[in-house]
C-alpha cells in the first residue's frame, strides 16, 4: 500500500470537503489508518440485532421505572416524558474475537469521530452505505428528525463542548461546521459555558440566537456549574438539546451494564425473551465492586477484571486488573468501581511486500440512530487503549464480506 498517496488524498478531499478544518494542518497519520480491516457480514448482523433490541427495551415504561435515580438525584422516571427527542451520534463499543463474537465494552451517548470515520472511507474510494443511503445522509436526516422531534426550524446551531480546542478531535467539530454549514445550517464551535441566555432564548456569546445544541459534553447530567446555561436552556426547552441527560440516564449510564447483564433484570424491564437471548450474546457480566464478597476476592481475581469509574468516558481512569497496582487498587475500593469480565481486543497483524509485520490491537465502534447502525469503524491501537498515538492506526474502514 502506498502510504504517501493514501495521506495526500485525504489531504486533498479535507480541503475539498472541509476547509476550515483542513487549514487546522494536523497529522492525520494518527488519526485515520491507511488499511482496511475485513469481517464477516454475521458481525454487522449481530450488532444491528443488539442494537435494536437495546433500544426496544429502552422505550418501556416498565424499564424506565426500574432505573431508580441518577448518581445526582436528579433524574427519575418522572423525566421520562421531558423531551421527545433522542440522541444523535450515539455508538456502541465491541471486542471482537477471532470467532467473530462481539462483546459489548460500552454504549456512549457523545462519541467522537463520525465525519473522521467518513474521511477514511472515502480515501480509500467510497463511503460507508446502508442499504442506498451514505452513513452522511443518514446522519443529516437524524439532525432534522430531532428538530422535526420538537417543532423546531433549525437556522443556526452550536457544537459546544469544554476547552473545546482543547480537544484531541477539535480538527472534527470544524468538520462539522463545515458540512453543517454546506447544508444550510449555520454552526458556531463554543466551549458550553460561554451560552448565554436571555429573553427566552439561548444565545452564543456573539449574541446569535442558537435554535439546535449538539452537545458533546461528558457533563452527562449537566451538574457543574459550567454547564448551568446549557441544563436551563435544556430543561426550559429553549432549543434542541441532543445528546442529552435524558438519553444518557435511559442508554448510557454505566450502571445499565450491571443492570442488564442480569437477566432477571431484563425480564421485569419487559424485555422479551428474544432481546434478551440477542443481549446475552453480547453482554459481559459487569457488577459493582460493593457487591463482591471481599476485597481480596477480587484482587485474587484481577486478571481477569476490568475497573471503570461508573461515569468513565474515552479510556478515562478505566484500569485493566492485571496491570493495576495495589495501591491504586485501594483508591478504586474506596470509590465503588464498576467491575466488568476482561476480554480483550482482537490482535490484528500486518505484513506486506512493501511495509514491515506489525501488531495492532482492534475496537469496532457502531454509530446509531435510535434503532439503525449509521456506520462502522475500527479503531487499531498498540498498547493499552484506544489514544490515537501509533502512526497509520486509528480509524480504520471496515470491508464486511462474506464468509
């Protein structure tokens, strides 16, 4: 594979597509792969089914009124019917093994690398499709579909996130300035706290009313005072809010992959007997460390372990059980972790004529709408984590074929 004119050609559709985002210059070598990773159509299947039966549960009354309160107090069932819109770009996480099962890691309801994905694809020739629609064009339609979702005619919107270029994906969200902006939709970049309020109305600090929030913020239930603005604007209903509070309590919430790896669980949310044998297949057992009989048990037990915070988001603080240390194992006690099953990412090895042998480790990250995958990409990484830090990794089309 010629490297050179893999990069210079994304180089070329970013300026093309994206120029805003392209005057940025970042290396690109890091953040999309100049490979494809090649899987069975059984793989794309199984996901769409998980994600399917997911969302049907997640629309029970009967399972909203099982969550009890949010880590703030703030969020019941009661808030159910707050807001009728859902979430875009949310994605579920996977590891896969070399039988092509999938594992569910997580399900995030502000995930990163959408268009960036888009670029991959494209570089190597052509977007991503489902069915007769480009991943793009089904994600436009989920932005008017969430308006539509409130009444509400979208003439300027605000990507908002904090030390928002700050952010290892900011090069993205100029992305989607640009592409917004190319489908008529006006788009400003704001760090959250910056909106302000007044009349009735949200407003971005230049004083422009902002009729839609994309919201990228892992202040999942807007608690800090950063975010003041934006929760009253949410819960006053002054603008469309997606993704938001609402729909990481019903999705997203950590403590959801404890719930539903109880099947008993399942069956008083209402989950049928089919959605919870699809969720099954996927689903790690994953349980509180309070719920554990001992400490030592589950330092005894470690390796085989995988430790999140219950409100972790892109490899933040998450610890792998036979790498952690006793002492940061103690801290974990004292903060009630969640503990999930360990299974790890699929190795993935390359060699060629012209390039070295090389050893990646690979994520598949699904993005959703509601009930439909939108996309999917890999992530290959070396080391630890999915950080975007080895040249030609990061995102990584996929080719799903046939057995």
């Amino acid at each position: 594979m010629n490297f050179v004119h893999f990069y210079r050609e994304a180089r070329d559709l970013l300026s093309k597509k994206y120029p805003k985002a392209a005057a940025l210059q970042v290396d690109l070598e890091y953040l999309i792969s100049p490979h494809k990773i090649r899987l069975p159509k059984k793989i794309l299947s199984l996901a769409q089914s998980v994600v399917e039966a997911h969302y049907q549960i997640c629309q029970r009354e009967s399972y909203s009124n099982l969550l009890g309160p949010s880590p703030d107090g703030n969020w019941t069932a009661t808030h159910c019917g707050l807001h009728s819109n859902d979430g875009v770009l949310m994605a579920y996480d996977f590891h896969s093994d070399a039988d092509h099962n999938l594992y569910l890691i997580e399900i995030n309801t502000n995930a990163s690398s959408f268009l960036l994905s888009d670029l991959a694809y494209l570089t190597h020739g052509k977007s991503f499709f489902v069915n007769t629609k480009s991943s793009v064009d089904l994600l436009w339609d989920s932005f008017q579909d969430e308006a539509r979702a409130q009444n509400t005619l979208v003439k300027n919107l605000a990507l908002v996130d904090e030390h928002i270029e700050q952010q290892k994906m900011f090069i993205e969200f100029l992305m989607y300035q640009d592409w917004f902006k190319a489908l008529g939709w006006e788009a400003d970049v704001l760090n959250h706290k910056d909106l302000q309020l007044g009349d009735g109305a949200i407003f971005s600090s230049s004083g422009k009313k902002i009729d839609f929030i994309y919201n990228r913020c892992t202040d999942f239930y807007l608690t800090d005072l950063d975010s003041s603005v934006l929760k009253a604007a949410y819960e006053a209903k002054l603008c469309v809010v997606s993704p938001n509070p609402q729909v990481y309590w019903l999705y997203a919430d950590k403590n959801r992959l404890v719930q539903m790896s109880q099947t008993q669980w399942l069956e008083n949310a209402g989950a049928t007997s089919k959605e919870i044998e699809t969720l099954k297949k996927v689903l790690l057992p994953t349980r509180r460390l309070s719920e554990f009989g001992t400490v030592d048990e589950v330092w005894a037990q470690r390796k085989k372990l995988f430790f999140k915070p219950q409100q972790s988001f892109g490899g933040k603080s998450v610890y792998r059980g036979s790498t952690v240390s006793r002492k940061v194992f103690e801290r974990l006690v004292q903060e009630d972790v969640l503990v999930q099953q360990y299974v790890p990412a699929q190795n993935w090895i390359l060699s060629g004529d012209d390039e070295p042998m090389s050893h990646w480790k690979f994520d598949l990250r699904f993005f959703v709408y509601k009930d439909q995958i939108q996309q999917v990409i890999a992530r290959s990484y070396q080391g630890q984590i999915t950080n975007f830090s080895s040249q030609f990794g990061g995102l990584t089309a996929v080719e799903f074929t046939d057995e």
